[in-house]
C-alpha cells in the first residue's frame, strides 16, 4: 500500500498535530467489539462521543443487543470523559437506500451505500453539534475497504465542513486488540455485519416479516 493511501498513517500524522488540545471528535460506532480497540486509541487525544446510528442492523432485538453491549462496555472501560448517544432506529432508512442492491455480494454495492448512509448521519450530527472531527469504527474489520470508507470520510468533510480522521483500525494489531477486549469484558460478538441480507449469505435466521 502506497504512503497515499496509507490511512493508518495518515491518521497518526493528524495525532502528532493535535498537541494536547484534544478537540470533539464524533465516532460512529456500530457495536462494543468494534468500537473497543478504536476507543483505548483515541481516547487520550480527543474528547469523544460515540454514535450508535445502525437502520442496518437486523432484526431489532439483534440491533438493540448490540447498542446495550456497547454502552455496556463504555460504561465499563470508559466511565469517564466518553458518551453514548444513541440515534433513531427505523430499518426503512437502510431498506430505502439499497432497493435494487438486495442481491448484490457483500463487500459490493450494498455495502458501499450502507456506509455512506451512516457515515453521513455521522457527519451531518457532528456539524449539527460542532464538532472538530468524526470517524467511524468500521474499518477495524477485516471484512471492510478501508479505502472505500476514507474516500466516503472525505467526499461528507467537503459536504458538512467537519473534518474526517482517516483510520485503518485493524492496523498496528487493531482487530487483534479488538478480540482480546471483547474477551476481557465478556462481550457478545456477532458472526454476521448486520444486515438481513449479511445474515441470509451465512444461513442465519429468515428474511424480514416471515
């Protein structure tokens, strides 16, 4: 990978300017394994929020297992200085956004406007909010384009003026971190992203109203 496209790199440059100052930074979480490795990072350089904005996420008590996790784990490993807010659930938003991209692979199209989507609720909360910054936990997965995600970061910093922190979590043993913290704290890991139709592709479960 060039220095270019480097994200994780990139991301440590932006730390080294900051200077102690630690300013607001928004981070789109989207479950309490995937936001424990990002946040033992960040959290000595900004002072962080965390969003928990999912319409993906399927079905509902698989959504609402997922948010309880998370603000279980923040309220046991961050008791201090991080917040949760959790953001509207209406699965419609998710359904509306990929109609026509049902059947597409995972790691394609879908996947792409499922970013997007909750990229975009991210940055236009924190300049709703005024934040210095936001990002999102997504690429600390194995399964996810870092690049896809930074290119999306930056087209929605041009659209919203916050700035994006570029990241590849699963760097520098990210992912890895991931799993020995959800195993300290007793985490409940999920085998699918979150979507019915990631679910579907693993045999899991059925399809939404049957």
């Amino acid at each position: 990978m060039s220095n270019q496209l480097n994200f994780s790199q990139q991301m440590d440059e932006v730390l080294k300017t900051l200077g102690g100052t630690r300013p607001r930074l928004l981070l789109h979480a989207c479950c309490g394994p995937c936001s424990s490795a990002v946040l033992e990072r960040l959290c000595r350089y900004f002072d962080i929020t965390v969003l928990y904005y999912n319409p993906n996420t399927w079905p509902a008590e698989e959504y609402h297992r997922r948010g309880e996790e998370l603000e279980r784990f923040v309220a046991a490993a961050h008791p201090l200085g991080v917040t949760v807010v959790e953001d509207r659930y209406d699965p419609q938003e998710f359904y509306s956004a990929v109609a026509g991209l049902e059947n597409e692979p995972e790691r394609g199209g879908r996947c792409t406007v499922c970013y997007r989507l909750r990229m975009r609720r991210a940055a236009q909360y924190a300049a709703e909010h005024g934040f210095d910054w936001f990002t999102t936990t997504l690429s600390i997965s194995p399964h996810k384009d870092a690049k896809r995600i930074n290119a999306i970061g930056q087209e929605l910093e041009q659209e919203y003026g916050v700035k994006h922190l570029p990241s590849d979590f699963k760097k520098q043993n990210g992912y890895l971190r991931s799993l020995q913290l959800s195993e300290e704290y007793g985490l409940y890991r999920q085998d699918y992203c979150g979507c019915e139709f990631s679910a579907k592709a693993r045999g899991i479960g059925t399809t939404a109203g049957e």
